[in-house]
C-alpha cells in the first residue's frame, strides 16, 4: 500500500524560511532509514506558495491566480511517499517525521496528514481513460 504523508505549511514555510540545519540533517537521516527499509518512494519540500498560482476553470473560463494564497492552513509544505504493508506502519513513519518537526520547528506542536494512494486494483470497478500523453 503506499501513502502520502503531507507536511502542513505554516507561516515560516510560506515567508520562505528554510528548514533549519539541524531539521535538514534529521530528515536526512531519517529518509536514508525509510529507503535502507525499503519504503521511501520519495520525498521532496515545496517552495511558498507565493511562487506557485491556482488555476480554476468555471463555465468553459480559466481564470488563474499568482500566490501567495491567505489560507496557511491549507498549504502543503512538503511530502513523503511511502509503500508499506498497512496504514499502521504509514502512521508509525508519519509520527516519526512529526517528532523531529515538532523537535527542530515547531515546539509548540504540528500536524501531518497520511493519505492512502489509489491502486489499479482500487479502479477496476470504474472505466478510466488512458493516459493520452502530455496535455497541450
């Protein structure tokens, strides 16, 4: 099974702020273990949403908007995948992430969210369309 685990942004994150040395080195060590084990699929960070935008499509009209976005809340400041053999063990890694966070980040406390990816198997039920390449 694999899962996302989701890093929430907060207001250092989205001002920009890199992760501290320290929180660098944890993670570090902590995502060799997960590929050691055999369960790190990938993980990355991702830049304030200032330089990303938000695309919505209403009535056949594209409208895109530039961040920074207000709700900090709802950002992601980064991602984790993983493939282990239940949702336990997802939440077990997940916990671990959270700790060193809450360690080197945010001492007053975090939150992290684990989401299980669709399988193949999970969509047999429905007919998807196949990947038509690239969009224009």
């Amino acid at each position: 099974m694999r899962f996302m685990i989701v890093v929430k942004a907060d207001e250092s994150t989205e001002a920009g702020v890199l992760p501290s040395p320290a929180l660098l080195g944890k993670m570090g060590a902590l995502n060799e273990e997960m590929a050691k084990a055999g369960v790190l699929l990938g993980a990355e960070g991702l830049q304030a949403s200032s330089k990303g935008a938000r695309i919505a499509l209403s009535h056949g009209k594209r409208t895109v908007i530039d961040g920074p976005f207000a709700e900090t809340k709802e950002m992601i400041a980064g991602f984790t995948m993983v493939q282990v053999p239940s949702k336990e063990e997802a939440i077990a890694w997940a916990t671990r992430i959270l700790e060193i966070i809450v360690a080197e980040q945010s001492p007053g406390g975090a939150a992290i969210e684990v989401r299980q990816l669709f399988e193949a198997a999970d969509s047999r039920q429905y007919s998807l369309p196949r990947n038509r390449g690239s969009p224009p």
